[in-house]
C-alpha cells in the first residue's frame, strides 16, 4: 500500500518543479497534476482519520503527512 502514497507524493513533487519552472506552460499544467494528485490522495483516504483502523503509527503519520502536504501546496 506505501507504493500508492509514494505515486501521490511524485505527483506532488512534478507540480513543485513545474511551479519553480521559468515555462509558464509548466505553472498552467501544473494545475491539472495538483488536481490529479489531491483526487488521487482523496481516493485512497488519506483526508479521513485513520488511526483507529489498527495499522502501524508510521502509516498513519505517512498517509497523513502527504495529505497535509497536499493542501498546503494548494492552498499556497
């Protein structure tokens, strides 16, 4: 299950290069990948609560650390 956090995490990490990128093609593209990304961690559940489902506190901190990152940077 960590290989699917590890997909939203990239998918995250290509919207901060596109962001930092001189393109500004990249910065409008950007957009749809963040989107893409924040479906994709909504989907797996990282937004809901997940400690009292009885897995490990470091999945917990994990799934909880990308959703966070998430809608930080789309906040900003």
């Amino acid at each position: 299950m960590m290989y699917l956090y590890s997909y939203v995490h990239s998918l995250h990490l290509m919207v901060s290069y596109l962001f930092c990128s001189v393109n500004r093609e990249g910065a409008r593209s950007a957009w749809t990948i963040l989107g893409l990304a924040s479906r994709a961690a909504q989907s797996l559940g990282l937004h809901k609560n997940c400690a009292v489902w009885q897995i490990s506190p470091e999945e917990v901190e994990e799934r909880s650390r990308v959703w966070w990152e998430l809608l930080t940077y789309d906040l900003l």
